[in-house]
C-alpha cells in the first residue's frame, strides 16, 4: 500500500464507516498530517545542537534551532546518550519544512523568516488547508469554506512577505481528484482555490511554489495527475512536488516525474526524500504507510540535484513524528525519538 491518513492533534479522530471506495482511498493516499509546528528561534532554544559543523549548513534552506530533534539532542545529551545524540543530530541539524496552523498561520512563519534570516537561508512551508481535505476521512478538515480558505492563505502569503520561501501547496488535494476520493461537486471550487493560492504565494518576490501531485504508488499513469495540475495553475508556479511523507524511492519517483513533467510543459518538482532511503516497505503488507519498519533517512536537503528539472530533494515530512497509533507508535504527529533514532541509523548519507 502506498500511502496513509494522519489524524492531525489538533483535530478530533473520527471512524466513520466507509464505503469500499472511500477505503480505498485511505489506503492509497500519500499524505502524513504533521500537528502544525511551534517555531522556537535560537534564543529560546538555548543556541543550536553541539558538535560537529551542521551538515545542512550547505544547503540554502533554514534549519529550524527548536526542532523536536534539536531538542530531544540536547536531552540525550545531559542524560549521557553521546552516541544517539551524534546520530540524531542526522536530523537536527538539516532543515525540514513548518506545516503552519490552520487556525492562524502568520506567527509562525513570521518567526521561522526572522531565525532565518539571521543565516540567510530559506524557510520552507506547506500550505495544507484545503475545504473538504482527505475527502472527509482521517485527516478531514479544512478550511470551513472557500471564502475562509481564501483569508488563510492571504494570510500565509502576507506573512511571507519578501522572505525566500519556499512552498509546497496542499498535499493531496489534487491525488484526490485524480483517484476519485473527492466528490464531483467539489472539483471546480478546489482549482479555482489552488491556481488563486498559486498566484497569492507567487505575488510574494522571493516564493517559490510547487502544486503537490502525490507519488507514483498512487496516481500510476502520470496523465491522470496532468491534467488536474493544469487546471490548478501549475503554469504559473515553479513546478509541482512528489512523495510527500511517502517512501518511495528517487529512482522510481524520478522516473515517474520525468512523464509528469512532460505532459505539463516540462514543468520542474521537487521530491520529498525525508524517509525513503530504504524505499518502501516490500511485500505488500496492510498498512506499508504507517509506521514502517526498517526505513531510513533519504537524500538530505539540496538543491544540487544533477537533474534541470529537479529543483531540490526536501525533508517535507518531519521524520520522527509519528504515522498514528500502529506498530506501538505514538498519536498521529506525536515526536517519537526512538523511530527518529532508527531513520538515523539507517541513513544512507
């Protein structure tokens, strides 16, 4: 299975019965709903992780000083835990994106851009708020309309204001079109909000924006996702993104994004490369998405791709933040260091 719904914390789970369609589509789905993240800057945090030089002081994207990782460091530090520390530093010390609230996004970007521009860096963002997100299922809400949509994401955007940023727009929202998950009536309304978010984010001078296009497990033929993108303003963003919190590997990802790409005027992307250094889990097994066992940190954050039209492998996903409740995790979007631990461990770079 190729994807999963998260149950935000800042949201009540629901089980409400679904129809074999609708189940479907939970388990299709490429999508992990991060609780929206708290900025801490330098001073709050009490400076950043000690040790070796950061690596992911290369890359042009902000690292985020009171991260879960960054912090849970400096606790195994004083506990003695040396050696997971160094590991877990993996993490903390490369940038990952900030998932914004959706009650009121500003002072967290707002906070994110002032640490950032200590260092000159970029921050990275998703806008994930769309009415009727995840078709109603485990990660449902939303915006309660499109006129509040429309606030939240003018308000996302002027928070932005001439900061570099970087933005992926609505993971799945387009994946649920595509694979019929969100009902007709709601089509017209979802394109006409993302090429307005498109324009919105791209009015800002130094935004970058990529429409989210799930991953090659779920939409298979990359034509079905083609045409949704354009009727969403692809054209006038920078490119589209790919396996965001998914696991699939860059070979098969990139692959697949070099169809996408041609049947969208050989538009650029990024890739989401947070835990799929192991690819995704073999063999089938029910819920391959939550939680998996024996998966690694992927390429860290660059955008030295070797490849025209890919702009950069992000970290969209935080790793270490828990998938839900199976295989003895945590709450959806709960910290979890030992599963942090062993992304670390079995990072391939």
């Amino acid at each position: 299975m190729s994807g999963r719904r998260i149950v935000p914390r800042a949201l009540p789970r629901t089980a409400p019965a679904l129809s074999a369609l609708a189940l479907a589509a939970a388990l299709t789905a490429g999508c992990s709903t991060p609780e929206p993240h708290v900025t801490r800057t330098a001073e709050e945090t009490h400076g950043s992780v000690r040790g070796e030089p950061a690596p992911g002081a290369a890359s042009p994207y902000w690292v985020d000083p009171g991260s879960d990782a960054a912090r849970q460091v400096r606790a195994w530090e004083r506990e003695g835990r040396e050696a997971d520390a160094k590991v877990l530093r993996r993490i903390a010390d490369r940038p990952v994106a900030v998932w914004p609230a959706w009650d009121d996004p500003a002072p967290q970007i707002r906070a994110a851009a002032r640490s950032a521009a200590r260092t000159k860096k970029t921050i990275l963002l998703v806008a994930y708020n769309i009415p009727h997100r995840d078709c109603g299922l485990y990660s449902a809400g939303g915006a309660k309309d499109a006129d509040a949509y429309r606030s939240w994401i003018g308000e996302f955007a002027d928070a932005v204001g001439d900061a570099p940023a970087t933005v992926v727009l609505e993971p799945d929202a387009l994946p649920h079109i595509a694979d019929g998950c969100t009902p007709p009536e709601h089509h017209t309304e979802r394109y006409q909000l993302l090429s307005e978010a498109v324009r919105a984010l791209k009015a800002r001078p130094n935004t970058k924006v990529y429409v989210d296009a799930g991953n090659p497990d779920w939409i298979k033929e990359p034509a079905k996702i083609g045409e949704p993108l354009k009727r969403a303003g692809i054209d006038g963003a920078d490119g589209f993104s790919l396996n965001v919190s998914n696991f699939q590997s860059n070979e098969s990802v990139k692959e697949y994004a070099a169809l996408l790409s041609g049947t969208v005027g050989d538009a650029h992307y990024v890739i989401d490369t947070s835990r799929n250094g192991n690819g995704p889990l073999s063999g089938g097994r029910d819920e391959a998405w939550c939680n998996p066992p024996g998966r690694g940190l992927g390429t860290p954050p660059t955008t030295d791709t070797g490849d025209d039209r890919l702009d950069a492998y992000l970290w969209i996903k935080r790793p270490g933040e828990s998938d839900g409740t199976c295989r003895g995790g945590p709450r959806a979007g709960a910290w979890w260091p030992e599963y942090a631990l062993g992304l670390a461990k079995r990072a391939k770079t």
